[in-house]
C-alpha cells in the first residue's frame, strides 16, 4: 500500500514527469521539425524555405520565415534539453509517436527503436539543412556599408559574411582602372539618377532602413527596460519576502561587514557628541547624564533597525541583479537576427559621422576611462558597486584595479584604432592625433 502511494502520490507523479523528459523533449523537437517540413512542403516544392524556391512578396516571405525561426528555436532548445536529460535517465524508445512519421517511411521499420530513430534523423536533418548562412537574410544597413565604405581591411563579420569572387573582381576593376574612381562614381550616380526605377528603389530602401532603424531602437529599449523591470520586480514580489523570511528565522547578523559596523559606531559617535555639544552651548535644555545615555540608546536602536534594513537590501540586490544579467544574455542570446540589426545600425551611425566628429568621440572616450583624471572615476564606481551588493569596499583590490585595467583597455584601444581604424578611415586617424596634440 505504501509503495502504491508513492508511485500514484504528487511526488510519484512529478518522478514519472521528470524521468520522461528526454521522450517529451524528443516529441516537441520533432513536431517541430515537421511543422518545417509541412511548410516546405506547402509553400517552397519541398525545398528550403528560401527565396530561391518561392515566389512571395517579402511580407509573406517575411511571416514565413518568422515561423521557421521559431520553430528551428524550438528544436534548438528541446535538443539541448534532451541531451541533458538523456544522460541521467534512460530513453524510452518504445513508445509510440504523437504525430505521424513521413510517407516515405518503410512499413517493415515501424517498431520503438526505429521510430525513435527516425525521430532524431528528421531533427538532425533539419537543423543541417539550416545551418547554412544563405537560409537568412543579411541586414540592410550591412549592405548599406558595403555600398559606402571600401571592402580593404572588413572582417567577414563586418560584410555580413559576403566574401565572394564578385566584391573582389570588384576591388580589383577599380584599382586597375584608366579613369579616377571619384569619375567612375559621378558616372554611376548619373545613371542611377536616370533611371527610371530609380524613385521605387528610393522609396524601397528608405522603407526597409526604416523598418530596420525601428527594430534596433526598439531592440536598445527593450535591453535597458526589460532587465530593469526584472530586476524591479524580482526584487520587491519574490527576494524580499524570502529574504525577510530566512533573514528573521535564522537571526541574521545586522551587520554584513566589519565597514558597516565601523560607520555605523561613527554615526553613533556623532550623535552622542553633537548632543554633549549642543548641551554646552544651551542650544539644549540642560539634561542629565542618564537622559543622554537614554537618547544615545534610542538612537543606537534606530541604527541598528536602519543598517538591519540596508544589509537585508543588499542581498536582495544580489539576487535580483543575477536575475537582471540572466535577462539580458537570455534576450542577446535569443534575438540574434536584432542583435545584427542593432551592430549594422551602429556601424552605419559610427562610419556616417565626419572625421572631426568621430576623432571628438575617440577623446570623450579615452579621457573618460583611461585618461588622466579617470581613477577617480573608477574608484567612485567601485565603491558603489561593494556598497550595491553590501560587499567590504577593499582599498588594495580597487588600487589593483585602477592600476591594471585602465591600462589594458587603453591598449586594447590603441590596438584597434592601428589595426582596424587606421585602414577604414585613415583620415580619422590623422584628424584624432591632430586634435590629441
């Protein structure tokens, strides 16, 4: 009887769910592998979903391949779930499918393990099927820079992942040829001003910049508010109460460090000789000696009470802040295709600016952080921070810091403006030592 209540009991139910995971993973990768399937199926003759094999306008094309990527997401995080879990419990490939297999499935294979066998290849195949860069689309304002800037000294990164013979076929024409290149481009912008389809491409590029420097605003809105809000209400509905909670049933100390102690005695100290002072001057009613100790009492409780309040605040800070980080990686690590868009239209704002503006933002930038009045910058910040999480503000650490990672980060900076700067706008370079003279 007792072992039929823990198999039927809430405990033995939630063991039956965990112990399934890797069979429930499995299932929801693979519905979503045919959810792929049927919309290749339905939409593109079985191809990849891709421009190449349909005829759509981008709207359509646009919501098409919005499902693709969040079923292709689905199976990424069902498949990272499911190797978890499969190397603690064991795969139960005996079971029978949700959903059917595909058509072309022998007859004679229909049994546990070949069903879950085929469950895998259907999820591998069409993750290989779209791990090719071709099945996304390059963001704009990266076609945007290829267009303005010359392609010597871009990263693969920087050009979107276009490195073909053409763009260097390209590169090649121009240097070699008869007539100046700023001719050459006078020429073509001539032409491009006769053409008549000139005004639709126009319009056509102006509505997807638009689109795009709409997404990355609201992409750098969606960073700053949405771990703010998480670490809000984390903080005031969840930590806090369990904090309060652990803190008052354990006795919690009300100090968290030897610092806080000392500040608080000191303001104690205060208070008790303004009170002494302000006695002899008359400014105080004459009062006796145990009526001073009585406030000095007083007063010691409502310190304890208020450093009580900041040490249980500051543990709420470090958890409510982990919670904030793991936020924002999950929205980096999640929006991928908006994390372009946001660098594309950086680098588009970053290489619009004029050469004084830029070498102007390059000297903001050093003098701020590496420069000569930046340490006490840097220590204000880290005393914040320690006071944030409730940590010792520990001198020797801040020196240590001040000392060495200003330096790194001021060569880290010197390195790319000789490695990258100096051959994307060399003028900048010059305009930048100029100035800094």
């Amino acid at each position: 009887m007792t072992n039929f209540s823990r198999q039927t009991g809430p405990f033995g139910k939630l063991r039956r769910w965990v112990t399934k995971t890797p069979d429930r993973s499995l299932d929801k990768a693979y519905g979503a592998a045919l959810k792929i399937r049927q919309i290749e199926v339905d939409h593109f003759g079985g191809q990849l979903v891709s421009k190449d094999y349909g005829n759509y306008s981008r709207s359509a094309y646009r919501l098409l391949q919005k499902d693709l990527t969040k079923y292709l997401g689905v199976i990424k995080r069902q498949m990272t779930a499911f190797k978890a879990s499969s190397a603690v419990f064991p795969v139960n490939d005996t079971g029978q499918l949700d959903t059917p297999l595909p058509d072309d499935t022998p007859v004679n294979q229909i049994s546990g393990p070949a069903i879950f066998f085929s469950k895998l290849q259907l999820v591998d195949e069409t993750l290989e099927r779209y791990q090719q860069p071709s099945a996304f689309a390059t963001p704009a304002f990266a076609l945007n820079q290829l267009q303005t800037r010359p392609l010597t000294g871009l990263s693969k990164s920087e050009t979107g992942g276009i490195t073909t013979e053409d763009t260097a076929n390209e590169a090649l024409t121009s240097r070699s040829s008869v007539l100046p290149r700023s001719i050459l481009r006078t020429v073509d912008r001539i032409k491009q001003d006769l053409d008549p389809d000139a005004e639709t491409e126009v319009v056509r590029n102006f509505r997807m910049s638009k689109t795009q420097t709409t997404v990355a605003i609201t992409f750098v809105l969606q960073l700053v508010i949405i771990p703010l809000l998480a670490q809000y209400l984390s903080k005031n509905f969840i930590v806090r109460p369990i904090v309060a909670q652990v803190r008052s049933d354990t006795q919690a100390e009300v100090f968290l460090n030897a610092e806080m102690e000392e500040e608080a005695l000191h303001e104690l100290q205060q208070y008790e000789e303004r009170l002494r002072f302000e006695v002899l001057l008359g400014k105080t009613p004459e009062i006796g000696e145990q009526d001073i100790e009585n406030r000095v009492k007083q007063k010691a409780l409502f310190i304890e009470e208020e450093y009580r309040d900041r040490s249980a605040d500051a543990v709420n800070n470090v958890f409510a802040d982990a919670i904030a980080v793991i936020t924002f990686s999950l929205l980096l690590t999640n929006c991928k295709q908006k994390v372009a868009t946001l660098k594309a239209f950086i680098d588009e704002i970053v290489y619009g600016l004029s050469d004084s503006a830029k070498a102007f933002l390059i000297i903001l930038f050093t003098d701020t952080f590496v420069g000569f009045h930046s340490p006490h910058g840097w220590e204000v910040l880290l005393e914040g921070f320690a006071n944030h999480l409730g940590l010792p503000a520990n001198r020797n650490f801040i020196f240590l810091f001040i000392a060495t990672f200003p330096v790194i980060l001021d060569t880290v900076f010197k390195y790319w403006i000789f490695r990258y700067l100096n051959r994307i706008s060399p003028s900048a370079v010059a305009t930048y030592k100029n100035m800094n003279e």
